[in-house]
C-alpha cells in the first residue's frame, strides 16, 4: 500500500478584524437584512394584491376618484385666482370729464393718455355716443328732449396693459387720471371682479371641505380592504404567531398593502386629473380666445404628481395603520 500523501495544514489567521471593522460589518449586515425582508414584504404585498384583479382595480378606482376631484378643484381654482389676478393688473379705468369738454378735446386727451406705457389702448365715448345710448336703455327720451341741453360728459374707457404682478387694479393709473384738470370723476370698473373673488373664495372652502370628507373616505375604503384581507389569512395569521412571528413581523404585509393601494390610487387619479384638464384645455382656450385673452389651463405637471401620489400614499398607510392596529389585536392568539 502507498501511503497518502498529507495535505499541508492552514493555520487560521491569529489577527482578528479591528472593532470599528466589525460594527461596520455588522451594521452593514443588519441594513441589508432590514432591506430584505421588507422588500420581500412589500414585493410579496403587492403579488396578493394584484392576484384578485377585480377587487384591486375596484379599489383603486375608489381611492383614485377620491384623490382626482379635490385634485381637479384645486387646479381649477388656481387657474381662476391667476386669470383674476391678471385681471386685476389690467382691469378697465373709466374717465368722466368736465361737462364743458367737449368731444374733440375729449379725443386729444385720450391721445395723449395712450402713450403711456401702462396703457394698452383707450376707448372714447362722445357725448353725442352716451346720450343716444342713455335714450335707448332708459326710455326717458321724452324728458330728456325737455331739457333742451346734453347733460351727459365725454366718457374715456382706459383700458390698463396687462402686467404679471398682482397688486390693486392699475392704481398707479388710477390716481393718475384722477389728477387730470379735464377729469371729474375716475373709477375702477373691478366690482365683478371683486364678485368673482368672493364666489372664489366660497369655492375654496368648499373644495377644502370637499378634500376632508374623501380623504376620510380613503381611510375607510382602506381600512375595509385591509379588514377582509386580515380576515381571510386569520389561519396564517395564527401559525405565524406560535411559531414566533413577532406583531411587527405579522403588520408588515398588510402595511405596505395599504402603501401600495394608497400609491396606486394616487398614481391613476393624477392620470384621471391630467385627462380631464387635457379634455378641457381646449374649449377654455377658444373662450379666452374670444375675449383676446392667451390665458392657458396650468396643472397637471409634476407638482399635481407629487402631491397626488405622495398624498396617496400616506393616507394608504394611515389607513393600513389603523385597521391593522385594531384587527391584528384581535386576530392574533392570546
């Protein structure tokens, strides 16, 4: 018999790793696990989810109606607070002259206020102009044939160029027409305006109220969900628990169900706002159109994105939070 060759003997290395090498190891060790297993609870989550693809798109559809209409309010009611305040830079100035201006005076002065470089174009109403459209509204003809004179001035309608800051409609104009020698009385044609802020106004509480009940509503669709999946895995639930799943190990599934029925939600309702703005851009844009106006729906972008899916998503795992903080109690063993 040949005798075996002996294989040489390695002795382990005597040094060991410093100590601020093994906490390093260590935590690097326990973030990688701490990944793992909530990527594996929340991939897992989202694989239960989408198996019953009629109930999760019923519940997303939910969840994204409810996020899509606040969403299209807010949106609406910021575009209508831009196109005033564009209207209150550039709003209509009405000039009453003196009584003994007469038209041709009243035409050079409205020259001259022209050329002013925060003015786009003035609009001259002769005296002649203001009686025979007082005569055919009012139909005191016959009275005013009695008066034998025109009692009505020269009227200058300036209208203000548009400006990009907000600030008191063209008061820098205003005041400056007033202190024209030919002017008797000077107003700011803004009470429609001021109108339109007070039902703007109205409708921002209404939308925020609005916001309120269906994010609640969210929470409760949520919650419902989140209650029959904990009531069918009622089984798993308790063999977890003897074999020593911890609560947290047991409430982690069910949280990121609630994340990503929340994050879904959002996600489609901001589609569902983008369309609708999209379907509406156009009719806003021929009515602006007709008044002379470039004004343009803004929304939709990034931002509408952000707060849309970021909003989704909290209020998923609110809602997650708070059935399965209630249900797990009970449907755990004691």
């Amino acid at each position: 018999m040949t005798a075996a060759r002996s294989r040489p003997h390695r002795e382990p290395p005597t040094e060991k790793a410093p100590p601020r090498r093994r906490r390093h190891l260590r935590l690097v060790a326990a973030v990688r696990a701490w990944l793992s297993r909530h990527a594996q609870a929340a991939l897992g989550a989202l694989g239960r989810f989408l198996r019953s693809p009629l109930a999760a798109v019923m519940s997303i559809a939910v969840v994204a109606i409810a996020a899509a209409l606040p969403a299209l309010l807010y949106v609406l009611l910021d575009n209508t607070n831009r196109l005033l305040t564009s209207w209150e830079g550039a709003g209509s100035l009405t000039l009453f002259l003196r009584t003994e201006i007469s038209d041709g005076a009243a035409r050079k002065l409205a020259d001259q206020i022209a050329k002013r470089d925060d003015v786009a174009r003035v609009q001259v109403i002769g005296r002649g102009e203001g009686l025979a459209e007082f005569r055919r509204l009012s139909g005191f003809g016959a009275a005013l044939d009695a008066m034998g004179e025109n009692p009505f001035p020269a009227v200058l309608v300036v209208h203000a160029r548009h400006r990009d800051g907000g600030g008191a409609p063209a008061t820098a104009l205003l005041e400056a027409l007033r202190q024209l020698p030919e002017a008797d009385v000077a107003q700011a044609d803004q009470d429609w305006v001021q109108r339109f802020q007070a039902f703007a106004a109205v409708g921002q509480r209404v939308t925020g109220i609005l916001t309120a009940l269906l994010a609640a509503g969210v929470l409760f669709v949520i919650g419902n969900t989140l209650r029959l999946e904990i009531r069918d895995r009622h089984p798993e639930i308790e063999i977890t628990a003897l074999v020593g799943g911890t609560p947290a190990f047991i409430r982690r599934p069910f949280l990121y169900l609630g994340l990503w029925l929340g994050l879904l939600g959002g996600l489609v309702g901001w589609l569902l706002a983008v369309i609708a703005l999209a379907a509406i851009d156009g009719p806003v844009s021929r009515v602006a159109a007709l008044y002379q106006s470039d004004f343009a729906l803004h929304g939709g972008g990034f931002t509408l994105f952000a707060a849309m899916v970021g909003a989704g998503t909290l209020l998923g795992l609110a809602g997650a939070w708070l059935a399965v903080g209630r249900r797990l109690g009970v449907a755990l063993p004691r």
